[in-house]
C-alpha cells in the first residue's frame, strides 16, 4: 500500500519496534542497528521473518532465498524490469494501472501496451467484487490481432 490511511497502520507493533532499535542503539552503539546497505536481496533477519510471515499466511513454504526486498513498488518495478526485460520489448499493463509504472517501462526502453480491466472491475458487478479483473480475452484478441 503506497500510502495507507494513517488509521490502517499498526501503531503500536511500529512504536514498539521502534523503541527496541533505539534500545539497541543505545546499549550496543551504531553497529547494533543496520543503518548501512545491507545484501542486494535484504537484510537476512528481515527475508526469514517474511517467509515465515508468507508460509504461514499461504500454507506453503516459502524460502527467503525466493524473496528480495525493495523500497517498495516503484522500486520494485524497476529490479524487475532491469532483471528480465531488454530496450524494444512490450510490457502490457491493465488499464488503470499503477500511476508510475508508465514511466519506468519506458525509462526502460520498454514498448507500454494497455489492455482495459473488464466491466466488472470498472464498475462493479452484482456479486459484490469490485477487485480488479485482469481482461484476458481482450490480451488474446489484441495477441492475434499482431500485438
């Protein structure tokens, strides 16, 4: 979540684990806190708390050696762009998407192809589901048609 209600957030888990890094801080000095650059995929504490947090919430195992931490989606776009896309490749996104990540496809050099969420996700449908809706027959019309 890009920028969550300030009520949605866990206020007191984030002030408690504030005040147990500046505890470290304290006690143990600047080397008790990870304040440099950590590994290219994360800080190791960090990537086991997640697989565990993830393994538990899907019921299956996940390694930390499957997880890389970013600064968040921007970021994590463009790791993955840089890791498996070339200058002149498409990349198709829903329309709406993401308000960024036009831009960094085509910082990329990254051909922008927009196919349009289903009805159901502009505006709802009688079940209820307004989530959104990824419109896989027009991808495969607009695919035959040259795309």
């Amino acid at each position: 979540v890009g920028h969550p209600a300030t009520a949605m957030l866990p206020a007191e888990i984030m002030a408690s684990a504030m005040e147990r890094a500046a505890t470290k801080l304290r006690t143990g000095g600047v080397g008790a806190v990870p304040l440099n650059y950590v590994s290219a995929r994360g800080d190791a504490e960090t990537l086991d708390i997640m697989a565990g947090f993830l393994t538990r919430a899907y019921g299956a195992t996940v390694s930390p050696e499957s997880l890389v931490v970013t600064a968040g989606v921007s970021h994590g776009i463009d790791v993955v762009c840089s890791a498996l896309t070339s200058p002149g490749d498409t990349v198709v996104v829903e329309l709406p998407t993401y308000f960024l990540a036009a831009s960094i496809f085509t910082d990329h050099g990254l051909r922008v192809h927009g196919i349009a969420g289903t009805a159901s996700y502009l505006h709802g449908d009688s079940s209820g589901n307004d989530g959104g809706v990824f419109d896989v027959d027009a991808l495969a019309r607009q695919l035959r048609a040259g795309l």
